[in-house]
C-alpha cells in the first residue's frame, strides 16, 4: 500500500521502519520540516516529501506526533482522498500537552481528534510503548504473540489498520467504535502492559473510565523520577512493570 507518515519520533520513526520493511510504499514528513528528519529513516527507497504533500496520492495515513500538534496538521490531512484511511497514533498527556478542556471534562481522545480533523480517524498503535512495537514483533501464529488494540466508526478502515498491524509483527484486536477507544487510552489496565490477544481483550474489558487520569499521570511521574523527564522513552521491561503494577 501507499503509506504517508507524518511523525519521525520514537513511534513514527519505528512504524516507517517496520511499514517498509513489510514491503509498503512509504512516504515521510516533518510537521516542522523535512530538514529535521532523522538521516537512518531516509534510506530503502523511504520518500521524504514536504508535510503539504505527504497524504497526497495515499491509501493510508499516519500521524504520529503530540496529541496537541494535531491542530497545526489539519490542512495537511486536507489533501488526503475521501478514501485514504487515516489513523492517528496520538495520546493524550496535559503534563506534555497542553490542557484541552473538552478532553479533561472526559471528550474521548480519538473522538476529539475526529472532530478537529472532520474526517473518520482510526486509533492504532497508541497502546504499546516504543521499545516494545520496535523489538518485539513476530509472525502469525507465533506462541505468545502481543497484540494491539485497533479502534474506529469505519469498518473498512478498521479492517487496513489491522491488516497493517499485522503486518509488523502484532495482533490486531478490534476495540470497537472511537467512542470505545477510552478502553485503551493512557491509564487503562490495556495501555503499555505487552499483553496476548486474549488478554488484550479481557483488559479492554475491565477497563473502568474514571480511574484512567490519576493512574496516567501516576505513570507519568514514576517516569520522570526515573528517567529525568527530557522525554526518553523507556524500555519496554520497566514500562510494562510499571503499567501492569498500577493496574494490578
Ligand atoms: N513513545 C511511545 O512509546 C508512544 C507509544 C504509543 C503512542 N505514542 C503517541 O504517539 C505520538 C507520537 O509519540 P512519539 O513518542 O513518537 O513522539 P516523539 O518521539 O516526541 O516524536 C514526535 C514527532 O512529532 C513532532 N513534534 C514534536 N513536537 C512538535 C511540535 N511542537 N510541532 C511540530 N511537530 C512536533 C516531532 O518532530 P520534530 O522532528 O520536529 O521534533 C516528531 O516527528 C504521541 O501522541 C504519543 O503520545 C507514543
């Protein structure tokens, strides 16, 4: 497929990796600029584009940036088809981002994101930390495959993001309709925890709405102690201790 990726951090930057190798046909931008593009991510045929031009002519396309930079993109997602699914990666943090009134008085994210954008979203890769989704992919059928929960109102739409979770190494678990995808937001017993498909599905599941704020920024805080809140990830053993510890 023709794959457009605006976002070369720690999860943009992996998705392209991954899309290519899986053998997609991937095109990249910078929301500030192409100069700013890691140099590992222009090789194997990678297309680096201005951000005016990078949903253009695409089947599918990819935001991966902070939640609150969406707005600055909403005439780049302009030049994408009717058809072109797009799927946003983003995470709502008001510590990162900065405070959105519609979303603290409990606006699900990916509705918000809708909602900005005015087209239909697909929300995909938002609950797995990066060291996990760069390292820790395998084949289908593999014993204890992770998975990742695929959330969105367009079932052909929902149907290529799985495809394309599948293609880089994970289980793809429908999570139901955006207004669902708190389910797997940050603070959710679903969210960074590495989990199989069948234990994907019993955390989306047992999910409970009003913890999710206080055990997101609980995480957030464990982690800036630990790692001194310049915005290194962390790996994904610590990570996932950490999330399972606050959802046990
Ligand atoms: N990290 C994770 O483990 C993880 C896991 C799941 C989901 N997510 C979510 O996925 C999204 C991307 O996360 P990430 O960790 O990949 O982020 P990141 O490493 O910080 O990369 C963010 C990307 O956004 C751009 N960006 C940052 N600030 C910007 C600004 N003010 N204006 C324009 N562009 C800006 C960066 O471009 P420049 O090159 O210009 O800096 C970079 O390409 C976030 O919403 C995050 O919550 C992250």
């Amino acid at each position: 497929m023709k794959i457009g990726i605006i976002g070369t951090g720690y999860i943009g930057g992996t998705l392209i990796k991954k899309l290519n190798q899986a053998g997609h046909d991937v095109r990249i931008s910078d929301a500030r600029g192409i100069h700013l593009i890691p140099e590992n991510l222009k090789d194997s045929g990678i297309q680096v584009v201005e951000v005016t031009e990078v949903f253009s002519d695409v089947d599918v396309a990819i935001l991966s940036v902070p939640l609150v930079v969406l707005p600055k993109l909403v005439e780049a997602v302009k030049v994408a088809s009717r058809e072109c699914v797009l799927i946003d990666t983003s995470n709502y943090y008001p510590s990162r981002d900065q405070k959105i009134d519609a979303i603290e008085d409990g606006k699900v994210e990916s509705i918000w994101v809708k909602e900005l954008l005015g087209r239909e979203v697909v929300k995909a890769w938002n609950a797995m930390g990066s060291d996990s989704l760069a390292r820790l992919g395998t084949a289908p059928g593999t014993p204890g495959r992770l998975a990742i929960p695929v959330a969105g109102d367009n079932s052909e739409h929902k149907r290529v993001a799985m495809q394309l979770v599948d293609d880089i190494g994970f289980d793809p678990v429908d999570s139901g309709t955006l207004a669902e995808s708190w389910r797997h937001q940050p603070g959710s017993p679903a969210y960074c925890t590495d989990l199989t498909e069948k234990e994907l599905e019993d955390a989306l599941g047992t999910a409970v709405k009003s913890r999710l704020p206080a055990r997101r920024d609980i995480a957030v805080e464990a982690i800036t102690e630990r790692f001194g809140g310049d915005g290194t990830n962390p790996d994904a053993a610590y990570l996932v201790r950490l999330n399972r510890a606050l959802f046990s």
